[in-house]
C-alpha cells in the first residue's frame, strides 16, 4: 500500500505487515470504557468504573493510552482499542445532574436533583467547577454525574422533535423561533418560549423537546414540498413547482414569497418549504423533467417524466432540449428541468425493471440481459454490446436503461 507522510512530497510504499494503525487519539481527548467490552477486564478501568469519564494525558507509541481523572491520583494505562471519544465538557455550557443519579461522588453539598448551573471551569483531568443557580459560591464536579443541557439562544430557529405531542395547530416537526427562557423566580426553570407562525400565544417546554434547524434567509429560493398537499395560508395561485424568493422573514418565522407571476405575496409556514439550489444548467447537460411540474409551460408533447434529454441551446430561461425520439428540439423552461447523470461509454448497464417495451423493440434480449454501453449519440441514444451477442450493438432510449449495480 502506498502512505502520505510528512514532510514527504510523494507517496511511501509499504508492506501492510509492516504498518499498524494509529490509535486516531490526541492528548486532551475525553474519553470512557467502551460499552461492548463488558466485564473484561481493561487493566484497572474495572476499578475506576465502566461509566467514569478520563481525559488522555499522553500517548504512548506502543498503541497505549495513559488516562487522567479527577477522583483518582495518579494516572493509568489503557489500549486505544478498549475506549472510545466522548464530547468534552466545556466552559459555559449548561447542565444538569444525570437522571437517575442517586449522589455525586462528593455529595450533594446543597444541591439538589433538578439543580441547574452553568461550567465555570474545566481541569486537565476533567473536574469541573459549576455555578449553580440556587447555590452561593462554586460547586465542585465530577463531569460523569452531569449531563450537558442545550440551551438555545433568542432568535434561533428549532423544530419540535418527532416523538413530541401536538399543541394547537403546532405538531412534529414545526419550525419555530425561540423567544426567550422561563425563570422561576430569579432561577431558569428549563423552558423555553417559542414562537409558531400562525400562533398568537408562545409555545413553551423543555429543550429536550426541540431540535436546532438551518435558518432561512430573505433572499434565498424555496418551493413548497411535495409532502404538503395544502399550505397552511393556501397557495395564492402558485403549485408545487412554483419557486420563489424569501422577500420578508416575520419574527415568528413566517415566509413571505415573491413570485414573478403572483399578484399578491405569498405567505408560507417555514417548516413547509424546502430550499432550491441554483443549479445552473449549461449545454450538454442530460435533463429530464423536475417530478414536481404537473404540465409544462409549453406542454408535453411526446415527452414525460422519465424521458431523457441533452441540452442543445439556452437562451433567456429557455431551453431547446434533444431527445433521441424526437426529430425537433423539445421547447421548455430551464427551471423546469434537473440536471441528471449522463451515460458514458464502459458504463455496465441492464434494462429498466418493470419496463413493458424499449422504445425500439427487445430484438433478442430480455430483462435479465446485461451489457456494455459502447456509443453514445449527441441526443443521447446509445448503444449497447449485450454479453454473448455478436453483431451490431443494441439502440436504446437511455429512459429505458439503468446502470447496472450487480
């Protein structure tokens, strides 16, 4: 096998049996006992408990770890293989004692169960001190009694997540606003308000409940997805394969749209949306109709939505398009059609399963044949050498032919 090194410009040959792999750790990684080790033991992990979290203090080339943490002096020695990276507590996250957790390892020492506070600082072996809401001074931690608690800043953008009950008109997967936190007294108490479109009061509940989402921005393309059979605020005379421009962002994070054809703006619920990106076609591209247009604007003709083209002009948004059987090109808007993969001489291809004719006849092959592309024509016709058949190659619509994956 060939290996880059460094400080080397070209590759280093090298016998597999004389390589092993790095252990992929650096020094400062958090890490714990892998979970499918069981009780076999790791060295002296099984002292220092399956769930406790270490801190990687150096490495060893030998393919040995020796592991840091906060309850235990000293320090002691693990193979790369037996453990795993966990995500690191950092300062200024918020957290939370684990649930189900019967005492910390130093105790309570004031506080309480549903306490909550925020990581002032981090030690090298992973102790951390927490300023919690309802205690004076700061409180000393080990980081496998907590769990992080993700707090989500005013004006970002989060859905429900899928296994949480509807409220109101608000269900799985809604896209809202955050805005604010709830306090009880001068303490969080975990919720957060957020904002629907469509709903005057705010939502609020646990974080737990949400999920952060892609803010949309004004100026951005979007279409209605085709799992939405009717938008909440209707269509406004636009269809699935109407595309616009995100003109106004309300602070509930309703949509609204403008469309060169629409007489008024259209107004749309962000989690009913899905962005369009640009792109940009170009001569020579294999297209075929975008499944969200119902009719063209220049109709169909003898074309549908498996049909397979190639690109012969633009000009202005439109497109002339060559198709194999058609003697014309086929009139249409750029927007309508998406760019696809071409078929390339070598490719190993089979006809389409399910397929009732091939546009030119099944000569002698079957749905079990399998071939090889060998020309192909500049409307996209081609032409296939089947395995065991002599003669002049196989002419196909390249709609009746896929590649063959086997």
């Amino acid at each position: 096998m060939q290996v880059r090194v460094t400080g080397r410009h070209s590759l280093w040959k090298v016998s597999p049996g004389d390589a092993e792999r790095l252990s992929g750790f650096e020094v400062g990684d958090w890490v714990r006992s892998k979970p499918s080790l069981g009780t076999r033991p790791s060295y002296d992990w099984n002292s220092i408990g399956k769930e406790s979290l270490a801190v990687v203090h150096s490495i060893q080339e030998t393919g040995y770890l020796e592991l840091a943490c906060c309850f235990r002096k000293g320090r002691w020695i693990a193979h790369h293989t037996d453990i795993e990276k966990v995500p690191c507590f950092k300062v200024g996250q918020h957290v939370r004692f684990r649930t189900g957790l019967s005492e910390p390892r130093w105790g309570w020492r004031g506080a309480q169960p549903d306490s909550r506070g925020i990581i002032t600082s981090v030690h090298a072996d992973g102790e951390v001190r927490i300023a919690f809401f309802d205690l004076p001074g700061l409180w000393r931690g080990d980081p496998a009694d907590l769990e992080i608690e993700h707090i989500f800043e005013v004006g970002e953008w989060v859905k429900l997540r899928g296994d949480v009950s509807n409220w109101k008109s608000v269900g799985p997967g809604s896209v809202g606003v955050v805005q604010g936190i709830g306090y009880d007294g001068d303490e969080w108490d975990g919720s957060i308000y957020v904002g629907f479109c469509g709903e005057q009061e705010r939502w609020a509940g646990p974080t737990s409940h949400l999920e952060r989402v892609e803010r949309l921005m004004i100026g951005q393309k979007v279409r209605v997805k085709l799992s939405v059979k009717q938008p909440r605020f209707g269509w406004s005379g636009h269809s699935h394969g109407s595309v616009g421009t995100i003109s106004a962002i309300d602070a509930d994070g309703k949509l609204r749209i403008y469309t060169p054809v629409g007489s008024k703006t259209w107004m749309l619920d962000p989690s009913e949306v899905e962005l369009v990106e640009d792109e940009e076609l170009h001569i020579g591209d294999w297209v075929k109709v975008r499944a969200s247009i119902s009719t063209p604007t220049h109709q169909w003709g003898e074309v549908n939505h498996s049909s397979t083209g190639v690109v012969h002009r633009m000009e202005n948004g439109d497109l002339w398009v060559s198709f194999c059987f058609l003697e014309k090109l086929w009139l249409c808007k750029a927007s309508e059609m998406e760019r696809i993969r071409p078929f390339k001489v070598g490719d190993k291809v089979k006809i389409r399963e399910g397929l009732v004719t091939p546009r030119w006849g099944w000569g002698m092959e079957t749905h079990a044949s399998k071939g090889q592309v060998v020309g192909v024509d500049a409307n996209g016709k081609l032409r296939i050498k089947f395995h065991w058949r002599e003669g002049r190659p196989w002419i196909g619509d390249p709609a009746d032919i896929v590649l063959d994956e086997s």
